[in-house]
C-alpha cells in the first residue's frame, strides 16, 4: 500500500488530469495504488463504454501520471 503523501500527490494529479474526461463526458474513479506503485482506476461514464478507452488510460491518463509522480509504474484499468 502507498504512503497517504504519494496517494495525495497521485490523487492531485488525477483531478488535474479529470477535466480532459468531462469535457468528453467520462470521468475516472480512483480505486488504489498496489505494492509495485500501479494506480488502478475505473473509467466512467462516456469513457466507460468507448472503445477507446485503453488508449486514453494508457496515452493520456498513465502518461500525465508517470510525468507528475515518476513513482507510478502503471495505470491499471479495473
């Protein structure tokens, strides 16, 4: 499990990120972050359905993450 100081700075970062999803009609759940710094999120909403939404969690979400906090190994989709 993550230190609350890592969580606070991934979960800082998420909301930076989150207004790209709701301008589309998503948006993202944070669930956790695991043993080996994978954040694991739930995407919602019109990003839940889209069939594109490995990409965005993958190009978009996990990309910004790894630039704000280089602790984040992956973003996971659960």
């Amino acid at each position: 499990m993550a230190d609350e100081t890592f969580e606070t700075k991934v979960k800082a970062a998420l909301d930076m990120f989150r207004p790209q999803l709701q301008a589309d009609g998503g948006d993202m759940e944070f669930i956790s972050i695991d043993e080996q710094n994978r954040v694991h999120l739930r995407l919602v909403g019109a990003c839940g359905s889209c069939p594109m939404a490995l990409m965005t969690l993958k190009m978009g979400v996990e990309r910004y993450l790894k630039d704000a906090c280089p602790e984040v190994t992956e973003v996971v989709q659960d």
